[in-house]
C-alpha cells in the first residue's frame, strides 16, 4: 500500500546535482537549463564514476547508489507536480536513456569524450545543427572529470567528496 522509503545517504546525489548545477554548462556551453539537461548531467557524472570505480566489491554498493539516485530523482519529479502515470512514464525513460549511455560508453571502450561527440550532441543538443566548438568543450570537460575520478577513493566518491574544478 505505501512505498517504503529506504534511508540512504544523499552525499553522492547531492554532489552530483550540484556538479550539474555548474554555470559552465549554461552560460558558457549555452545547454538548456532546464531538469532534463541536469539529469543527463548527473547520469554522464555518474556514469564516469561507475565505470572507473567498478569491480565486484563495489558492485552492491554502487547499486544501492544507482537506486538511491534514481529514488531522488522520482521524488523531484513528484515535487514538480506530476502524477503517477507519468512520474512511472518518465522514470523509465530515464532508466532507458541511462543504460544507453552506459552501453555506449562501454561498447566503445572509448579513450576521450571527444570520441564520443555524436553521443554528446543526442542528449545535450538534440541533434541539432550545433556549435561544435560547444561540444568540443563539453568533451574536455568530462574528460577532465573522468582523468580527476580515476584517482578518487571510493569512500570519498560514495561520502560526495569530488572537489572537482575545470581547468
């Protein structure tokens, strides 16, 4: 009858929204500043984390991370006012467009985010006709921040502490 809440820590979810919430994005690389476009931020962030950090010790507690992500997410988006239908609706196209980030991102087995442009210019710029210099600059960005996680400690990356400044 009611969802049962599980309690997790916020720490690396608040980090993450914070890190979409830079000016960067929008002042400079001129993306819409606007829920999805912070959602799709935190999943790349996110996403550059579990792929730097992930072996089979951690799988359980990425996964309580990955559920505790998603959960705030659904509670935003109730806070925005939807209703059930398209709260679930929107949950799982998020779900979708998650995993096929990941996917792609580990098919290729990419180097460089400037590999993966056209995945980029999908979600950030719909794919538009875009200012490539734009994109460009998005690419170094999260390979600045991919090259700063890979060096993290997982306890500071799960306690939200990624002081991470673009260069």
């Amino acid at each position: 009858m009611f969802a049962s809440y599980k309690k997790h820590s916020n720490k690396l979810y608040n980090k993450l929204v914070e890190l979409s919430r830079n000016k960067y994005f929008y002042n400079e690389l001129k993306l819409n500043d606007n829920f999805e476009t912070r959602v799709l931020l935190i999943f790349f962030h996110f996403i550059i984390i579990l792929r730097l950090k992930k072996s089979e010790k951690n799988k359980r507690t990425f996964q309580e991370s990955f559920d505790n992500i998603f959960q705030n997410i659904e509670i935003n988006i109730r806070e925005l006012g939807y209703g059930d239908t398209k709260v679930n609706n929107t949950m799982k196209n998020l779900n979708k467009i998650f995993y096929d980030i990941l996917y792609k991102l580990d098919k290729n087995d990419f180097s460089t985010f400037n590999e993966q442009s056209d995945l980029l210019n999908k979600y950030f710029y719909n794919n538009k006709k875009i200012n490539e210099q734009n994109n460009n600059k998005l690419a170094k960005y999260m390979d600045q921040f991919n090259d700063f996680c890979f060096d993290l400690n997982i306890d500071n990356v799960l306690n939200g502490s990624i002081e991470f400044k673009l260069k």
